[in-house]
C-alpha cells in the first residue's frame, strides 16, 4: 500500500474502532444504490492555500494552475495505480470509477483543503519511457504484483469545472517489473524503486519525463508531482531539497507536501527533469481532540534532513534496468534484437512482435456490468447487479480496515518514526 502510512494520528484505539465501523456503514450504504452516479465538486483552490500543513504552507495544486512545465508534466507523465475493481469501461471506451471523497475516508476536519475530492489512486509514478514507468518498490507488494496493476494516465482537474474523465486508452496494464529494489544494506545505503513496463507503449498526447543527469546541492528548489492521499494529481512547487547523501547517493531528503499513494510521486529540477521518486516520508496527520477530526500535521521549517520526505534517486533504477541486459535504446544505448523474448518498444507491430504476447486490456476482464460512479452523469435506469455490489463493498471494506489498522499502530509511533522504517531495520 502507498507509503503504508494512509494516516499517522496519534489517537486511542478506540477511535480506530469507531473509524471500521464507520468506513462499515459507508460501504454497506454501497447496497442501496441503483445508479452508478456521484458527486464530484470542484477543486478547493482556496483552502489549499490558507492552512499550515506538513512543511510551512500547502503548496500542492491542481494540474491546471501549476506553471506550464510541470502541467504538462502532470497531465502527460504522471500516472496513477489503481484498483481494477473500482473502475467501470462502457461502450464507448469512457470509464466510471467508484471512489469516496477523501475526507469520508480519513475522517478529515471541515477546514482541510480536498476532502471533496475522489480518493482513487493506490500509488503514484512517472513515464521514463514510451512502455516504462518509475514508482516505488513498496508499492508493488503482494496485494500489487504485476498481474493485477492498472496504471492510469488523466487523473487530473483540466480546468476549475472540469473534473477527471478517464477513456479507456489512458489505462494500461503491467507487463513485467523490468527492475525493483527495496533494501537496507550493511553499509546504511537505502534503495526503493521498481521499474514497470506496461502492456503496450503509451499512446496519444502522453510523454516521457526527461532525466537528469546533474549533481544539486542542498536549498535547491524541487517540485513534486503525484496523487497524495490518492486524490487527482496535485503538484507542489514549493519543495527544498535539504541533503543529497552524496557518500552514498542513495536518495535525497526534501520538504514537500505529500500524502500516502504519493510514493512513487516524481520529483523535478526547476527545469522539469526527473530527479528521484518519493519513497519515504513523516507522519501526516494528527487528531483534534476538540473536533474530532484529522488535521495534517503542522512542521516547522527548517528541519533536519532525517525527519524529512526521502526520494530515491533516478539513477540506481537506470544502473540496474540496464544492468540487467534490458534493451532501450534511449534509456541503455543498447538495441533490442528480434526474438530475443525480451518485449522491446520498438517490438509491438512489425516482424518482431512475437516477443510482445498480447495482454487483456483493462476491463475485458470484467463482466460489462461492474459497478461504477460516474463522473458524467449516469445513465437512466441502470442497476447495480448484486454479485458487483459485494464486489465493491468488499474492496472498500478492505481498504478501510487496512487504514484504520495503520491509523492505530501509529498511535505509539514515535514523531521520528518513516514510513516502512521498521521493515528495514528489521532486514
């Protein structure tokens, strides 16, 4: 799950209790519905800006407000990890999608900026290649193998009154995990990325990011771009990057507004190219006692570099996919060679293309009545069959559990503690 921290307040059990049986109540409300229809309000680009959140104000915002490298960026690079079992391919190739509002699922207070807002996305990456992304290696645990991945382009406001709209060429599936590292090694260097290759090379406006290939020093400006807390994309430009660990040059450490599901979030230059993949990072939210409800945690800046957001760096993922005898010519300087069994770019159509075995696009797995809420307007007289209902109360119910299980073993975690921290240590 995305950075495994889908919320770090320090609260008593017993609100994790009350948060089951809440998420419990919502998804068995998922029964009585008919049509695959709901509400997605506009973007709240006020309150993004009024509230203190991790590292002095929130800088995260929509696509469309960003300046223009990083919404192209964000529109044509970043991609989204989402559950299968919540998306819905009509016809016509438009998708529906199933996704609570953000502040329903963590219990947000009133005044927290995109509780409105859909919460789908499981994880973030960013395109490094025609048929390759970069994300985090965590990401892709065993409720994420290869298998059962759905990458998704688009999941971005493209204006105020323009709401996410997903077509079914802006989903891909995972072909092979091309590279992954997630470790701790003797000598304290720590590695968590993973490189996907995707069931065919993207298509239409998208693109890949640009690498960089320069040294930066601590105070320089970095923006990232991901799906925090699986809500549509935001970008935050008002990252500083605090320590590159050049002994070891392993990842960096930064102050950036980031979220669970934004692991695997890229993080760019003041040019747009690629520099690292967000891996790590603080606790996000604390308890109001008073409201009973969740704020995101206030941070002081500056601040050490150990307690900060950590990224890994591009390169180690570069080092290994090539390392591994991977044939890109763009990214390896090596060409592939036909029948070789390795599915290249440039292998998809012609002579070549038995080394690219056709894979199942998203949604043809599914029976065509899956359940779904539209972000157009439903159709009329649409019923939700039964068998996808329980399908649907059951991914919710899932997810739900899990949070609240992370919600309360953060309750003793102390304010120093990462995200995936124990894990390693324990390697």
């Amino acid at each position: 799950m995305a950075r495994e921290r889908r919320s770090a307040a320090k609260h008593g059990r017993a609100h994790a209790s009350a948060r089951v049986g809440g998420a419990s109540r919502s998804a068995l409300a998922l029964l009585s519905f008919a049509a695959a229809s709901c509400t997605v309000e506009g973007p709240n680009t006020t309150r993004a800006l009024a509230d203190a959140v991790i590292y002095g104000t929130d800088d995260r915002v929509e696509a469309f407000a960003a300046a223009p490298v990083f919404r192209e960026l964000a529109t044509t690079s970043a991609v989204a990890l989402v559950p299968e079992a919540q998306l819905r391919i009509d016809a016509d190739g438009s998708v529906e999608f199933t996704a609570r509002p953000l502040a329903e699922i963590f219990q947000l207070c009133a005044s927290e900026p995109f509780g409105e807002q859909p919460s789908l996305a499981e994880c973030s990456g960013v395109l490094i290649a025609p048929d390759l992304l970069l994300t985090a290696a965590h990401c892709l645990d065993e409720q994420w193998p290869c298998e059962r991945q759905v990458w998704a382009f688009g999941f971005a406001w493209s204006a105020p009154d323009l709401p996410p709209q997903f077509h079914s060429e802006d989903l891909y599936r995972c072909r092979t995990i091309a590279a992954r590292r997630y470790e701790r090694t003797f000598d304290d260097r720590v590695f968590d990325y993973a490189v996907v290759q995707l069931d065919r090379p993207v298509s239409g406006a998208r693109r890949p990011a640009s690498l960089s290939r320069e040294v930066f020093e601590p105070g320089e400006r970095l923006t990232v771009i991901g799906y925090p807390d699986g809500i549509p994309v935001k970008v935050d430009s008002g990252a500083e990057l605090l320590d590159v660990r050049a002994a070891t040059q392993d990842y960096l450490s930064l102050t950036s507004d980031t979220f669970s599901s934004s692991s695997g979030s890229g993080v760019f230059d003041t040019a747009g190219r690629l520099v690292a993949v967000l891996a790590r990072g603080s606790a996000d939210y604390e308890y109001d006692t008073a409201n009973t409800c969740y704020r995101a945690r206030h941070v002081t800046v500056p601040i050490e570099p150990a307690l900060a957001e950590q990224a890994s760096f591009v390169a180690p993922a570069i080092e290994q996919l090539c390392n591994s005898g991977w044939a890109s010519s763009t990214l390896c300087d090596r060409a592939s060679q036909c029948g070789d069994g390795q599915c290249s770019v440039d292998e998809y159509d012609g002579p070549c293309r038995a080394d690219c075995p056709a894979i199942p696009r998203v949604g043809s797995r599914r029976p065509p009545d899956a359940p779904g809420c539209a972000i157009a307007p439903a159709r009329a007289g649409w019923v939700t069959p039964p068998s996808m209902v329980v399908l649907a109360l059951f991914v919710v119910l899932r997810r739900s559990a899990r949070r609240a299980r992370l919600r309360t073993a953060a309750k003793n975690r102390s304010f120093r503690s990462f995200t995936n921290w124990n894990r390693f240590q324990s390697w």
